[in-house]
C-alpha cells in the first residue's frame, strides 16, 4: 500500500537526508508488527470515560488464538485503526529497538538524534482489559537535530493516539503545538539512555528480525528508488524474514541493495 510518508511538504537537503535514513526503517516497523503472529482480538469495546477525556478502546483478546494481519482483528476494523492498535505501548520498544542504529547513521551525516519524552494529546487511547487507565500519557520519541540546526520529531508510534501515519515525522516545533500538551515531562535518565543506546531489549522474533534487516539492507539507493515498488519489495523482504523465524530458520544471506 502506497502511503505519504511524513509530514514535511518541501524537505530541506538535510531533512531529505535524515528520511533517507529513518524511512526505511519506519515500514519495516509497521510491517513486522502488521505480520507478526498475535493473540486475536474478540473486540474493541468503547470505555466510558469523563467527557474532557479521549476516547478509549478496550481490547478484549479471543484467548490462545494467533493469527496476523487483518485476520488477527474484527472485520470491521479499519487498516489504519489496526496499524494503531499494534502501536499501544510500544513507544518505548521503539526506542530501544532504533536508538542506537540511529545514532550510527546520523553521525555519518553530522546529525544529533536523542530520546525526548513528551505529555502526548491523544485522540483517542487504546487499553488491555484488566489493566489499570491511565488517560495522562509520558510518550517517548526521536528528537533530532540536522547539522545546519533543523529541528525534527520522528514519532513511531504516533498511530496509537489516533493521528494518521502521516505524522510519523515533523517540524519539532509543529510536532510539540499540535500532538502534545506543552507540558514538560521527566526526561529519560542517563542509565535509560545508556541502555537504549547499546539496543538492551528482550530478544524476540520481531525484534531479531527488525535488527536483521537494518543490518543486512543497503538503503542507499532508496529513495531513488520507485515509491510503490521500493515499499513492496521491503514488505516481501520482512515476511520472507518473519516466516523464515516461524520455521525455525535464522538469519539468512538477504540480495542486500536496492537495485534500480
């Protein structure tokens, strides 16, 4: 599916440079949670809350059933309300998880990239039923900042508060006016940070597979590439990846550039 990828109508030259590098890897975020195997769920039930309050969904799982996918959801859940639901409270997995290959890549283009929490505004909220509420949300992103002094957020998990994917990546200044309240919040401390930094994440499918194909694919050449076949051809490259780890199979020798 061909999706508008950040919120920037006309990249600078280093903003173009710091999506050549993130892109990538935000598709192969949503894909490996789109098609990775999941408890079903039953329902999303709507919780009543204080009218000053987003709206909240509930989910109710349909027990030790998996599946992936649209299948792992209501008929009548949209794709995009699907994408948000796989992003509930992986803010901080998503920081653990690109920390430290960010900070690989953007020091070769003289850009500083940090862990940034913020009071998110959500739209709307999502919640595991038996779990306590919490409507005030600290909300962890990427805030980085170009060698000429630009000032960008990059929000993996955005879709969780009901804002659409093309979002993901903003103006800081826009980002923080329009999707939080304003309020500073408690900053990671610096063992979080350091923590993130060396990737100290439970090592799971999804993740093996994620760190598999940052390492493996050459992105160079990838935004020279055709928007529709480039998207594509990364979706097939994590299912190949995801099925490979389903079967008991590790990493293998990926065709690692983008030719064309």
């Amino acid at each position: 599916m061909k999706e508008k990828v950040g919120n920037i109508l006309q990249p600078s030259v280093d903003c173009a440079e710091i999506m050549a590098i993130l892109e990538p890897c935000w598709h192969i975020f949503n894909f490996v949670l789109e098609h990775e195997l999941r408890p079903k769920i039953q329902a999303l039930i709507p919780w009543r809350t204080p009218r000053s309050s987003p709206p909240v969904l509930v989910h109710i799982l349909e027990g030790p059933v998996e599946a992936s996918g649209a299948a792992a959801y209501p008929c009548w859940v949209s794709h995009q309300l699907r994408r948000s639901s796989h992003k509930y409270n992986h803010c901080d997995y998503s920081i653990r998880l690109f920390l430290g290959h960010f900070l690989r890549c953007l020091g070769e283009v003289n850009a500083k990239i940090e862990w940034f929490a913020v009071d998110a505004k959500p739209l709307l909220l999502f919640h595991w039923y038996s779990n306590p509420l919490q409507l005030k949300v600290r909300h962890s992103v990427f805030s980085i900042t170009t060698r000429s002094g630009e000032e960008y957020i990059a929000d993996f998990t955005i879709e969780q508060f009901g804002y659409p994917s093309t979002m993901w990546f903003m103006e800081k200044k826009e980002y923080v006016e329009n999707c939080t309240t304003g309020q500073k919040m408690r900053q990671p401390c610096e063992d979080e940070v350091a923590s993130a930094m060396k990737g100290e994440i439970e090592m799971t499918r999804k993740v093996e597979v994620v760190r598999e194909l940052c390492r493996e694919l050459d992105f160079r050449r990838w935004r020279r590439w055709d928007e529709n076949a480039r998207v594509t051809w990364l979706e097939e490259r994590v299912q190949e990846a995801l099925k490979r780890r389903r079967e008991g199979g590790g990493a293998s020798c990926i065709d690692s550039e983008c030719d064309g």
